[in-house]
C-alpha cells in the first residue's frame, strides 16, 4: 500500500470491472465497483490478481481500504467469494428496438 495507509479492514460487495489496460487492449487492472456506490482499485497481491479473471462477476471482498499511486481507493484483498454472475436487469431503454 501507499499513501495514506489506513489499516481499515472492511468487506465490499459488488461487481469486478476493468479499471486499467495496457497497450494492446488487455486489462491490467480491476476494481470493484462497490454497493456503497464507490470505486476500488483491486490491490495487486496474489488475491487481486486473481480477481482478473472475475471482471462482470458479483463479488465480497474483505482487505485492507487505501489509496493506489495515483490517489484513487484501492483495497488490497485477503479474501474473497463470488456470488453470482452479473445480469443487468432490463432497463426503460431496453424496449426500443
């Protein structure tokens, strides 16, 4: 971790989606964009690189709340559990076709 280290251990849920990616187009980078209507960046410790394969995935999280380099929320993961696949509900612009 970096910049204002809190050591605040909390549990997330939300869905896994991509944050960053590289030259070629391949995401680097996930984040879990939370219930509490907040974006994370993914820590990239052996558990949050594992979360890369779990883009569009409803997820929990628990880790550590801080800040990445560039100043944006970032959790650094010590666990996690899929709950389900994301399924975007039909919205009002869904019906027109």
């Amino acid at each position: 971790m970096s910049k204002a280290e809190s050591k605040q251990r909390v549990t997330l849920s939300g869905v896994i989606t991509a944050a960053d990616w590289d030259e070629d187009g391949r995401v680097v980078n996930v984040m879990i964009a939370a219930t509490d209507e907040s974006d994370y960046i993914i820590g990239r410790n052996d558990k949050g690189r594992k979360l890369l394969n779990l883009i569009q995935k409803q997820v929990q999280v628990t880790g550590i709340i801080g800040e990445d380099d560039f100043g944006r929320k970032m959790i650094m993961v010590t666990k996690y559990q899929v709950i389900r696949e994301y399924e975007p509900s039909a919205g009002p612009l869904d019906s027109f076709t």
